[in-house]
C-alpha cells in the first residue's frame, strides 16, 4: 500500500463531515431530515431571524462524545465560535463552529491492517443550507441566473473529524474513510451515507521526497465517495509530482474534484481565502462535560466494527481483514452469524452463507438461525451438494425461513454418490472432446463447459465443486 | 407604592376599566408624540383591544395579572409577533417577526397593555436617538434637548406620560443614561437575569433588557415580571431571580456605600454637586459610606468599543437581504451585499461594523479583541475585590444634563463619553440603575447610578428606594 511517484511520497490529511443522526437540529427544535420539501425544516434560528438565539442539543454532543470515544479521543470542556463568512446559504453570515477549544482532541483509528492514523480533532459545529444554480452551465454559479437555496439542511447537526497528515497512499486514504464509515453507522452517530452528503471528505495532499520536510498543501473538496477519495488523492499527488519535477512550485489553493474528467481544479488560492475573524459565540455558554456524563455515554456505546470482526473472524476460522468478515460486519449480521454457530450450525458455511444470500436482509434476518443452521449441517455431512445448499438457502431468504430438511425432500435432492459422478465426467468428456482437450492445455476457462454438460445431465444435482476437483484430479 | 403598581390594583379589583385607563394615554399621545416623536409605531387599536380583554377577565371575577390595565411601551428593537419591528434602521424595512420576545410574552402574561413601539438608536447604537433612520426623539422635558439613548422613545414615552411603564436594552448604558437625562428611573438587571430571546442583538455579550419608571417601586414591578429563567436564552440565569418586595421599604441603616476615589474624571460640576448630594442623604439615613478603588474603569470605555462592535459586525451581518428586510438588487451577490447594506446602514451602524472587523481580523485579534477582553476581565476583578468592602457604588449615570441636539452628532468620541460611568457593568455583567436625584443646569434632571454586584439587585433597589425618598 506504499504510493511513490518518481521517487516523491505523499503525504495526507482527511477532513471528515459527519451528520449526526438526531432528530433535530444542533440548536432549534425543526427536524433533521433529509429529502423533505424545500424549506419545510425551518424556524427562526435556522433561518437567523433577528433576535433567534441558539440552544444546544444534548443529544448532538452525546453523538459527538461517542464519536470522540469510539476514536480514542479526550473529552474536554469546549467552546463555541463564530466563523465570519458572507455566503446566501449562510443565513447568519456565521457558522456556530469549535476553534481553539474543540470537544475531542487527540485520538487514532486503525486500518483494518493495522495502520494507525492519528485523529487531530473532532468537534461540533452546523451544517449550512444548500444553493442551487439555475440558468448556468453545469450547475455553477458563473453564469447562473438565478439561485435558490434550501434551508432544510442549515443547522444540522455536524461533527468535523480532522486527521494528522499521516495518510501515505490513496488506499489507505479509501481505507481511512471506508473504516470511519464503519465505525460512524456502528456507533449509530450518523447513517453515514456519502451518496447523500451525511458524509463529506475534503483532502489535504502534499508530496515531498522521504525525509524531508512537508511540501506546501492543495486542499480538494467535493469527494463523495470512497472512490472519488482514493481516485482524486492519486491525481493530485502525481499532478504535484509532475509540477516539481519540471521545476515549477506547488500553490496552496483550494482544489475541486471533478469526477467526469478525473482531474482536481482550482477553486481559490490563498490569496483570496476568507479571513474567518473567529470569536467565542457569545449566545451560547461553554460546554464541559462531567465525568459522569462521559461515563455514561461511554456505557452505551455499542461495541466498534474492529472489536466485531475479530469476534467474528475467530469464530469462523478466517483473517481479520477477510472480505466476508467486514461485508458482514457492516451489515451488521455478525450476531446473527454467532447465533447460528450457536444453534449447531457451521460456522465457516454460515458466514458465507449470510455474506452471498443476506444483502437484502436487516442486521436482524428473518430467517431463524436454527434453520440456517441446519442446512449448514446438511451440507457438512453431505446430505446435499453445495449447488443443491445453494438452491435451498435462496428459498429459505425469500420464504423468510424453512425447514432445509423438509425442503431437500420435497425436490428429491441428495448428494450423488463418487461412482456416479465418474461415470458423468466420463461421458462430458466423450461428448466435448475439443473443450477437454483445451482444458488440459491450460485453458481454464474450457472446464465451464464441460461442467456445464454435467450439470444439465444430473439437472442440477451433481456437486459442481466435486466435479471441479474430479476433473483437476484426471487433468494430472 | 407605585404609581403602575396603584393603577393594576385598581383595574384588578375592577375600580377602574383598564379602557378608561388606555384611551387617557392614547389622549396623552394623540396631544404630544408628533413634537415628541418617541414611538416608530402606536398600536392604539391593539391596545383598546387587549385592554378590553383584560376588563372582561375582571369583570368575570379572573386576576388578569400583577400589570393588569398598564399601559407599557416597547423599544422597537424587541420582537412583536405580526408587527412591524424596526431597530429605527431602514434594512429591516417591511420585517414582521412570526414571534414574540420572551419579555412581550411574559408583559402580555402579567397583563400589561403594549401601546406602541418606541425610537431608538439604529440598532441600539448611540447616546442620543439621533441615530434612528426616522427621525430623532425629542426629550419631553425640554424638546429643544435629546433625551438620551440609544432608548431615548422609552424614556421619553414614560416621561410624557405616553406609557406608564415601559422597556428598553442597555449594552453601554442605552438604559441609565436617557433615564437621567429625561428625569425617569432606568435599569440595567444582571446579565442573565431576563431573556434576551426576541431582543434583536446588537452585543450578545453586553445586551440586556430593563425597565423604565415613574418611580423605584414600578420598575421592580415590571422587573419581577420579566425576569426569571428561560430555556430560549442559553445565557439566562437558571437560578430564581430575588424577590425585591422587602427592598422597597428596607432603608440603608448600616449598607456600605462605595465612592471610587479613582472614577475617570469629566462629569459636569452640576452633576457632581447631585452625586456629592446623594451620598449625603443617604449618609444621613444611616449608610456608611466607604472609599474603594476600581483602577480598571478608566479603560471601559475603550474595551467596550472593541468588544461591542466586533459582536456587532458579527451579530448584524445578517442583514445581507437574501431572507427579509430591505434588498437592494445588483448584478451579483456581492454586489447586492455591498448595495443592500449601504443603503439600508446608517453611518454610526456602518462606522461600528467597520470597527469591530477591524478589530476581529487576522493579525490584530489579540492586539484589539483579545486585549479588550482582557481588560474586562480586569475590571471584574476590580469590582470583585470593591465589593469586598461595599454593598453598592454610586456613581453619576450621565457626565451632563440632557444636551441640544446637534452638540455632539460631529464627533462620534464626544457621544462615546456619554458611556463613561455606565460601560464597566455591562461589562462586569453587574446590574445598575439611574434613579432621579433633583435637578442641575437648566432644571434638567440629573440621575444617579447605583451599582451592584451580580445578582444584587434586591440592595440596588434598597438603596434606590431609599435615593428616591430623600430626593423630594
């Protein structure tokens, strides 16, 4: 996961936003939702009448204390500001931030393979209202005629979680956020969802060569996606590469993503960056958590994606970092899966079991762990082949449960014996002798036909893995 | 007993319809606010209304309320559901707020009749009403005079009898000071102790909400009626506030009298003389009167003046016409930002937005801002370790008498003096008061400030009341 770019690394920092998951605002009583008619969530404070005042919502900063948790910060007494900026979507003309003295200072996360980044911060602040341009190109505001803006969204409830430059490759800056988005929906602080903008990634990239100091950094927003973060990363540590190495120098700007063309674009340089003239925000009082209040949030936080894929991972025999375990684990199905284990089911054929056949399903499956238990244990003892589990499971998930047993009779299956299935392939070959061949050349591909012919021979029953290994068996 | 305090007691028990008592001072108004000019808007008919609302609650034997039947005014800078709120500015042109201030609730709760929304300052700045986008405020006592400001309509409503009661907002003195100079009783509660939710803000820091009066026992009224808790307002005191019943007749036998023996220098002799005057009377009803420093004072004026515009700048960049009030289109949205706000500011508004981003920018926060907040610090210290020796200072509310208008309009500093004696408790957060205490230059009124700790407004109104018996 080591990125290099004639002989430069890079260097990362991520500034997350996250929306929390309250059911109001950061300081009114109108409801935080997203997808409602415009400007139907409003109120005097969001939209900043004269004389509106502000007042906190508890449950936004246990949100944010659980997401200072869940990242090993320290909790301490904060401050609220101001940051000055005209904007039309900014009703006050201020957005209610944390400046010098944020709620979470000083945490980490872990990669799934064990890279440690450094968390600086994570403090509270609202969100502002959404603008949109008509009459222009492409949705800008050059140009546009007219500008309509949206106060639904201004006042949600947002924590900025702002990392150490520690991120050295687009992976593990895709890690980084794929993880955070993990450990964000797990803690139930925000769903999270990038596609909707709950959760919002701005990059800051420098590259230098090993050992030397930071080089001068872009700052890119607009990355909506764990892909976009990983795609924009990588073009902007080769852009900056590419600039130094034919002798020019690298500008600190504000940097756009642009997913069409793959390319990062300038927004603003340094010279034109607002001055925020932070302040204390004197309409509201300093917030310090006590240490009981802590306690208890940190009593209710549920247990982190990281500590639930190694439960999992354990139980099933696989790596920590196996696919299977993390796509089960974000979906929350981990207990479920420790359920079946405990009904008598196979742990290894259950968890791929839920991984293949559960997209669909809740945290909480319909389907009653006994009965996918059992058909784990059918297939273990051979009482069907693993197509023959397969066609079972499916009816089993659409039905919302079943009696494997029960079923498996009602089609007639059972596993063929050894002998049969010889005397099949025996025939396949006779009837395709042109894709044998190919396949014992080295043509991999050439056995789906053969398989194929076996398959529809025993309409569907013959074990399609016993017939793989028979064939690698005579291929020699 | 007071005066507003009489009348409610009268329409409570039904001796008198609260009608009767609003349509006499709706004749008042009628005769006298076009040379007075202390409203933006009179509310006559709201008023006739609600006061008869409250007879019918009389009439059926229900208690409409501690200011049942009590005509009070509004400064224009608190919001009134459906009505036109101004802050005498011409941004907020057209502005109707969908809600009340806590205090309007709490006023309509206790039974108070508003009739109208008074003249300020725009936006509450300046010491004079000569501010105000509509015109200025004539003092009633003598129209060719200001009647002090910023709250110079409510003072001067209560002064001609336009309103029996009524509110204002202090940052710097915009309270105390036109109380004195239109011969009223003005006060300034502890920071905290009234919401300031619906008070259009001009210093969140600094601004509070208080009552004028005829006299000490009403503005205690009226103040025990608006005080006291609200979750609307983060920085309102969650503790009860004091009851004040007891302070009106309490007498000062043995409460501690500071005089600051360093207080900046540039009070008129006359006004001295009322100062010197009242630490006699009090001296002789059997106050002690003690000598105290408070070496910070003299940097107030200063610290203000960065603090109260840098909140300002921040507070009133609202105005941007995209949401409500005055727009002024242009080809762009800076353009229209920088339109708008030119013509909807008036220059003393404009001077201190100016002022206070100045004083906020990168590069000079701690020069400016910082330093002044660590000046007001100073002088909470100051006041804390003066408190260890008195119960309350006194000091004059106004360096003068009520002065002619135009006097001080073409030096902005001159009209910032005005504020010498009454910034350091907006600062401190501390409550003050003006009360009356006889006449200077001109026969013109001169008030005396009393000046308490946090919270210590039951010895403030002590030893107000006790000011007001030894003025007459």
């Amino acid at each position: 996961m080591t990125w290099t770019h004639e002989g430069f690394e890079m260097v990362v920092g991520l500034e997350v936003h996250v929306e929390l998951a309250t059911n109001t605002k950061l300081f009114s009583a109108s409801p935080n939702r997203f997808g409602d008619e415009p400007n139907t969530n409003i109120d005097p404070v969001t939209l900043g009448l004269p004389g509106a005042l502000p007042v906190l919502n508890r449950r936004a900063v246990e949100l944010a204390m659980r997401i200072g948790l869940a990242l090993g910060c320290e909790i301490r007494p904060c401050v609220f500001a101001r940051k000055n900026y005209f904007y039309p979507d900014m009703p006050k003309a201020y957005q209610i931030s944390q400046y010098d003295q944020p709620l979470n200072v000083d945490g980490s996360l872990t990669l799934p393979d064990g890279t440690v980044i450094g968390v600086e911060r994570a403090h509270l602040e609202e969100d502002t209202g959404k603008s949109t341009h008509v009459g222009g190109a492409g949705g800008r505001i050059h140009g546009s005629e007219a500008s309509l803006i949206d106060f639904n969204r201004a006042g949600v409830p947002l924590v900025e979680i702002v990392s150490q430059p520690d991120i050295r490759s687009p992976e593990q800056a895709r890690a980084y956020v794929a993880e955070l988005r993990s450990i964000l929906a797990a803690i139930g602080a925000s769903d999270a969802k990038m596609e909707e903008g709950s959760m919002r990634v701005d990059a800051n990239v420098s590259v230098r060569r090993p050992g030397e100091s930071f080089g001068t950094r872009c700052e890119i927003k607009n990355l909506n996606s764990v892909r976009s973060v990983g795609r924009a990363v990588d073009y902007e540590g080769r852009r900056q590469v590419d600039l130094i190495s034919v002798g020019e120098v690298v500008r600190q700007e504000t940097r756009h993503w642009d997913e069409t063309d793959g390319r990062t674009h300038t927004l603003r340089t340094k010279e034109d960056a607002d001055d925020y003239r932070y302040f204390p925000e004197p309409d509201l009082v300093p917030l310090a958590p006590s240490d009981e209040w802590i306690a208890e949030v940190r009593a209710s936080m549920p247990p982190l994606p990281s500590a639930r894929r190694a439960c999992l991972a354990e139980a099933t025999g696989q790596a920590p970092d196996a696919e299977a375990v993390s796509t089960v684990v974000d979906r929350g199905q981990d207990d479920y899966v420790h359920a079946v284990v405990a009904a008598g089911g196979d742990a290894a054929r259950a968890l791929i079991a839920v991984k293949e056949a559960f997209a669909d399903e809740p945290a909480s499956p319909r389907v009653p762990a006994e009965d996918l238990a059992v058909l784990t244990q059918m297939e273990v003892a051979g009482e069907v082949t693993s197509t023959q589990a397969k066609t079972l499971l499916a009816e089993i998930v659409a039905a919302g449960g079943g009696d494997a047993r029960a079923l498996a009779a009602a089609k007639g299956f059972e596993a063929m014996d050894t002998s049969e299935l010889e005397s099949m392939v025996d025939d396949a070959i006779a009837a395709q002798p042109d894709a044998w061949v190919k396949f014992c050349a080295g043509e991999a591909k050439a056995m789906g036909a053969i398989v194929g012919h076996i398959m529809k021979a025993s309409k569907g029953q013959a074990d399609g893995k016993a017939v793989s290994a028979i064939l690698d068996a005579r291929r020699g | 007993m007071g005066r507003a305090v009489e009348l409610a007691a009268r329409v409570r028990s039904g001796e008198v319809r609260a009608a009767d008592v609003v349509e006499g001072y709706l004749s008042a108004i009628d005769a006298r606010e076009a040379e007075v000019h202390a409203f933006n808007l009179v509310l006559a008919e709201a008023a006739r209304e609600r006061a008869a609302a409250i007879d019918a609650v009389a009439a059926s034997g229900g208690d409409p309320g501690p200011l049942a039947g009590v005509p009070v005014a509004l400064k224009d800078n608190l919001c009134t559901r459906g009505v036109p709120t101004t802050c005498s500015s011409k941004i907020l042109d057209g502005w109707r707020p969908p809600y009340d201030a806590t205090v309007v609730e709490r006023l309509a709760a206790a039974g108070a009749v508003v009739v109208g929304k008074t003249n300020l300052d725009e936006f509450a700045m300046g010491s004079s009403t000569e501010n105000s986008a509509f015109g200025p405020t004539r003092n009633p006592l003598d129209v060719s005079r200001v009647p002090g400001g910023s709250s110079g309509g409510s003072a001067a409503a209560v002064a001609a009898g336009f309103a029996e009661v009524s509110l204002g907002s202090d940052t710097g003195g915009s309270i105390r000071q036109p109380a004195a100079l239109c011969g009223v009783v003005g006060v300034k509660p502890t920071y905290g102790a009234v919401s300031r939710h619906g008070l259009v803000a001009f210093a969140s820091s600094l601004d509070q909400i208080g009552p004028f009066a005829n006299d000490v026992a009403d503005a205690a009224l009226l103040l025990e009626s608006i005080a006291g808790h609200d979750p609307g307002d983060s920085t309102s005191i969650p503790e009860a506030f004091p009851s004040l019943d007891a302070s009106l007749t309490a007498g000062v036998e043995g409460v501690r009298i500071g005089r600051i023996s360093d207080l900046p220098a540039g009070a008129d002799a006359d006004v001295e003389a009322r100062l010197e005057a009242a630490f006699e009377a009090l001296a002789a009803a059997g106050a002690e009167i003690v000598d105290v420093e408070v070496p910070a004072f003299t940097y107030g004026l200063t610290a203000y003046y960065l603090i109260a515009p840098a909140e300002a700048s921040s507070n009133l960049a609202r105005y941007d016409g995209v949401r409500f009030g005055l727009r002024v289109d242009a080809a762009d949205t800076n353009a229209m930002y920088t339109a708008t706000r030119s013509a909807g500011f008036g220059d003393e508004v404009q001077r201190r937005i100016m002022l206070g981003t100045y004083a906020l920018s990168a590069g000079y926060y701690d020069a400016y801002y910082g330093k002044a907040l660590k000046v007001r610090r100073l002088i909470a210290d100051d006041f804390a370790r003066a408190y260890e020796r008195c119960d309350v200072m006194l000091t004059p509310a106004s360096p003068s008498v009520a002065f002619p208008f135009g006097s001080k309009t073409a030096d902005p500093f001159a009209m910032y003096l005005c504020d010498t004696y009454t910034i350091p408790s907006n600062l401190a957060g501390h409550p003050a008061m003006s009360v009356p205490f006889g006449s200077g230059a001109d026969d013109l009124p001169v008030g005396v400030q009393v000046l308490a700790p946090a919270l210590g407004e039951p010895v403030m109104f002590q030893v107000a009341a006790e000011l007001e018996r030894r003025a007459s």
